[in-house]
C-alpha cells in the first residue's frame, strides 16, 4: 500500500508539472503563438481574458476579415483587430485594420510583403485570466515555488525509494574477523 502512495504521489508530480507546461510547449511546436486580450476592442468576437492564438503567414496572403496581431504605435502596445481594407503598393501592402466593437478604423500600417505577421487562428475564452495571473509578479513566484516543491518532491521520493531498495551493509570489527590470536 505504501509503494502505490509513493508511485502515485510521483505519477501526481510529474503530471502536474507536465500540465503546467504543455499548453505552452504545444502552442510553440506547433508554430502558435498566444497573446491575451486585454481590452474590449473586439467585443463580441473576442472578449478581454481571451487568448488568440495567431500562427505566422506571408503579408500577401492577408485577406479582409482577417484578424491580425500587430504592433500599434500610437496606443504603444499589441492590437488584435480585424483587416477593414488592403492596399497593394509596389511590394508593400498598406493595411487599415478595426476593432469590431471600435466605431473608427485604426491608422494604417505598411507591411513589406515578405514579411510574416500573426494571424489569429483560435480564440481560447477565459483562459487569458488564468494567463495574466500567472504572467505577474505574484503568479511568477507562484508558478517557481510551485516548480520546485514538485523537484523537491521528486528528488525527495527517488531518494527515498533508493535507500530502502539497497540494504544498509554494516561494518564488522576487525577483531571479530580475526581467526587467530591469544587465548
């Protein structure tokens, strides 16, 4: 009964640690990137504490409807809006985007037209405020005193499972070996 705790207290850690970092790891190998919504720009289509996942395309396969991830230098942060209007100017494309819930388009931006830009694939509701928390200075000392309670854990258990599998081999005195000697 004890082996079945300690295995499963060891099986407990590594999924929780594997949970911890598989959304990330499976977002990045399969060429995702995530950003958390933070305004209301978008509403009803995506909600503040969503997470759009864009994956990287050539600027020249944009298309209205689209909605983007860009860099917006006059709020000075990330945007994702929709693509009102495209166009094509040598090998640049100037793009008007809009937030659906915005009553005004946004000022243009010019792309070169080799470069990659995020494209939103999939909206995730919800979860962004799971994501913030864990983006900010009490989620980031929570999520490394986390990781290293599960180490220790498993570090603790192996440990432990180690010494009881070998024997403990004692010394014997040498006097005790000794075949002569006075009598």
């Amino acid at each position: 009964m004890k082996i079945i705790r300690q295995r499963t207290g060891r099986i407990f850690s590594i999924v929780l640690v594997a949970l911890t970092l598989l959304p990330t790891l499976l977002a990045t190998l399969l060429g995702f990137h995530l950003s958390v919504v933070t305004s209301g720009s978008m509403r009803p289509t995506i909600k503040p504490g969503d997470v759009v996942l864009t994956k990287y395309e050539s600027v020249s396969s944009l298309k209205v409807g689209d909605v983007i991830l860009y860099f917006n230098t006059k709020l000075g942060t990330e945007v994702a809006h929709r693509i009102a209007s495209i166009q094509v100017r040598a090998d640049q494309l100037t793009v008007t985007t809009k937030g659906d819930a915005n009553p005004v388009t946004d000022t243009p931006v010019t792309f070169n037209q080799s470069m990659p830009i995020p494209v939103a694939k999939f909206v995730l509701p919800k979860i962004g405020y799971v994501l913030i928390n864990l983006t900010g200075k009490l989620g980031k000392y929570g999520f490394a005193l986390f990781a290293i309670l599960a180490i220790m854990n498993l570090t603790y258990r192996s440990m432990k499972s180690k010494s009881k599998a070998d024997p403990e081999i004692k010394s014997v005195p040498q006097e005790a070996t000794s075949q002569g000697g006075d009598s």
